[in-house]
C-alpha cells in the first residue's frame, strides 16, 4: 500500500496532468470517432469495402507512426527550452522540427508509392484488389499533411497549450465525416464514389488541419515571441543532432510497435475476408484505449520534460508515476466498458454473423491487455520526457520484432489457432515491452547524477 506521504506528494500532480491531459485526450478521442464512423459508413456500403479498407489502413499505420513518432521527439526539447523561458531556442527548434518532419514524409511517401506496384503480390483475395489501389492512392496523397501537421502540434502541445490542436483535430475529423457521408453515397447531387470517396474526405481533411495549425502559429500574438528563433537564428549542430536522434529513437518505438500489427494483417489476410473484417473491427475497438492512454501520455511527457529541463528530478518522477495512475485507471474503465458493450460494438460495423461472433471472441483477448497497454504508454512517454529515447526503441524490438510478430505467426497460422493465436501473440508482446520501460524509467529516477539537459540517452 502506497505511504500517506507519497501519496500527498503525488496527489499534487493529478490536477495538473489532467488539466493538460484532457484536451488531448479528447483530441485523440475525436481521432477514435473518426475511425468507427469511417469504418461503420464504409461497412454498411460493402464487406468487401471494409475488408479492403482494413488493409490498406492497417498497412499506412506503420508510416504514418513513424511520422507521428519522429515528430514527438520534437516535445520534451521545446517543453525543456520553454520551462527555462529559452524562446528563442524553441523558435529555432520548431524550424528545424518542421524541415526534418517534411523529409520524412517525403521519404516514407516514397516508400509507400514503390510498395503501391507490390500489392498484387501480398496475398491479397483477387476481388479486393481494385478497390484497394484506389483508397491507397488516396492515403498515400496525405502522408506529407500528417508529418507536417503532426510537427506543428507537438509544438503547441510543448507550450501547454493543447486546445489548439484539440479544436483543430476535432474541426478535421468533422470535416472527414461529412465528406464521408457525401462521397461514399453519393449526396446532394455528388457523385456515388464508396470507398474512393471515404480515402478523398480523409485527404482533405489532412491538407486542412496542416494549414489550420500553420495560420495559428503565424498570426497568433501568443506566439509571436517564438518568431526571431523561427526565422533568423540557425540550429546549432547539437540540436540537429538531438531532433534526429530524439525522433529517430521515438518514431523507431512507435512503429515498431505498430509494425506489430501492420505486418500481421497479412497474416490476417491468409485467414480469409471474414477474419479481415473482425481484425479491423476489434483493432478499431482496441485502439480506443491505446489514444485514450496516449492523451494522457502524452501530457505526463510534457510535465515530466518541464521538470527534468529545470533539473528538478524527484518531480519529474512524482509526475510520471501520478500519470501512469490516471492511466491505469482508465485501463480498468475501458476493460470493463469493453466487455459490457463488445456485442453491440460489433453490430455497429456489420451484421454479418460469423463476423460479429469472430469480433466479439478477440475483443475479450484484447480486454486482457489493456492494464499492460496503459502500464507501456504511460512509461514510454516518461522515457519520452527526461529524453532517453534510446531505450523506447530497444524494448520495442525485444517486445515487437522478436516476441510480437515472431509468435503471431507460429501461433495464428503454423499452429492454426487463426485471428485468436494472432492477438494472443499481441497481447504478450506488449507485456514484455511494458515491463521493459518501467523498470529503466526507475532506473533513471533513481540515479544521483544525470548528464547535462537531461538528454543522455
């Protein structure tokens, strides 16, 4: 049982964590919204539709990750240099976030356009094929609008100013859901695209919250202070260095983990379209509780970074671990809303029934990593945090490349336990990532001596 003391200590944290948090919990919340209603809309137009959908998503996951990862390292720099009201650096660091995030998406819509030749070879049925290449097209055009949008809020999310990117995702995602409903369907005298017009909603709405969050940080007075960093200070070779070292380790964490999953779907694949739709049914349920996490990861990350950057250690730590218990928390409440409501879940995306029954049975399996899920999150952001990135991208592999995705192939298909020896198999790769990150976070803390700034990985 945890000491009166500690706890007063850590009770002090949870406010502030959940001030920050909320917003980009609701953000990532309205990112969840935004996947049912993609899913729902284009499974009530076809099964076929949303087993072709579930590919190609599950296939640009992995990208759009890595994108997102690299742009996460940019965080707790800016957070560190603002705690030290360095704005001048932070200006300078946003310059240099934005051209390193445009290269990588440039380079991963590269290697997605070469993979767009390659899809007739990944085992795919015959039938899907056509509309696969279109909605693919269609999201390979956005690659370069997430990288440079998601730059841009990670900064304003450094600056604890989490709304912006709250308003702007959720005026996107409101956005992609009309567009949705007008395209797919063919609305108002538009024409009836199906899943074309859902990848095309989807491009749009990506084009605009990069431009959206570009015209805040140019003509808002808050951050005009940032300006003489941005447009006339050069990056020293050390934080050109760190940026790509920072988003390197990040992005490599993250999509690792999601290359866990992306990868799979192959496999998935292999079981046949009844067993792709209830993947992509169940994985668009899970990832309900991993952005939940992530909302509130992502606001421990930058209380942490805050604290670490003034060289207060022992706050760090207390905020940190306050935020892993609020995690935690909404684990428990997602397990529980999960297992009460997997059925109707399931017959919002289709009626078919061996699809729903198939669904419901890995939806009770992904239940059970839920704690282990929030447990990884909330300790990958706090490596995040006092900038020790290179851990994040060991215990990734370890868990990932040579538990995860090793035995959901033994499991699901040598051992023909199909789509549940696949998720049994995610569920243990987390767990071995997870327990990873906690324990060298507390080795961290623990430390008497750090290396100057915080940023030794």
């Amino acid at each position: 049982m945890m000491p009166k003391r500690q706890f007063f200590h850590l009770a002090a944290h949870y406010p502030a964590t959940l001030r920050l948090g909320l917003p980009l919990l609701l953000a990532q919340l309205g990112q969840i919204v935004l996947g049912f209603a993609d899913s729902t809309m284009i499974g009530h137009y076809g099964l076929s539709e949303l087993a072709a959908s579930s590919f190609c998503i599950n296939l640009f996951n992995l990208p759009i990750i890595l994108s997102m990862g690299y742009g996460y390292g940019l965080t707790p720099m800016v957070a560190g240099a603002c705690s030290r009201c360095d704005y001048r650096t932070a200006g300078t660091l946003l310059r240099r976030g934005l051209y390193s995030n445009t290269i990588v998406g440039l380079g991963l819509t590269a290697i997605m356009g070469i993979l767009y030749f390659c899809l007739g070879s990944l085992g795919q049925p015959a039938e899907l094929l056509p509309l696969i290449r279109g909605y693919y097209l269609t999201l390979l055009g956005s690659l370069l609008f997430v990288s440079i949008g998601n730059a841009l809020k990670q900064f304003t999310d450094a600056l604890g100013r989490t709304s912006i990117g709250m308003w702007v995702m959720l005026g996107g995602n409101a956005l992609n859901i009309a567009g949705n409903y007008l395209l797919i369907y063919g609305k108002f005298g538009l024409p009836e695209l199906g899943l074309l017009g859902a990848g095309l909603a989807t491009l749009a709405s990506r084009i605009l919250m990069a431009v959206a969050l570009g015209l805040v940080l140019l003509v808002g007075r808050r951050f005009r202070r940032f300006a003489v960093g941005f447009w006339r200070c050069a990056s020293t070779p050390t934080q050109r260095v760190e940026i790509r070292r920072m988003g390197a380790y990040v992005g490599a964490q993250l999509g690792l983990e999601t290359a866990m999953f992306s990868l799979s779907v192959v496999f998935v694949g292999w079981l046949g379209p009844v067993a792709l739709a209830a993947h992509h049914i169940a994985i668009t349920a899970q990832t309900l509780g991993f952005m939940t996490y992530y909302g509130m990861g992502a606001a421990s990350s930058i209380r942490v970074s805050q604290y670490w950057g003034r060289g207060q250690i022992r706050n760090a730590a207390r905020a940190a671990h306050s935020g892993a218990h609020i995690i935690l928390a909404l684990a428990l409440a997602m397990s529980t809303l999960m297992y009460l409501l997997r059925y109707p879940v399931c017959h919002l995306f289709t009626t078919d029934a061996s699809t729903v029954a198939l669904a419901s049975l890995i939806m009770l399996i992904g239940i059970a990593y839920q704690p282990a899920d929030g447990l990884q999150v909330a300790y990958s952001n706090a490596l995040r945090g006092i900038g020790k990135p290179r851990p994040l991208a060991l215990f990734a592999t370890l868990g990932y490349c040579v538990v995860g995705l090793p035995l959901a192939y033994i499991l699901g298909i040598a051992l023909g336990m199909g789509l549940v020896g696949i998720w049994i198999a995610f569920l243990l790769g987390l767990a071995t990532s997870g327990v990873g990150y906690v324990l060298r976070f507390y080795q961290a803390t623990r430390m008497p001596t750090r290396a100057n700034g915080g940023l030794a990985g």
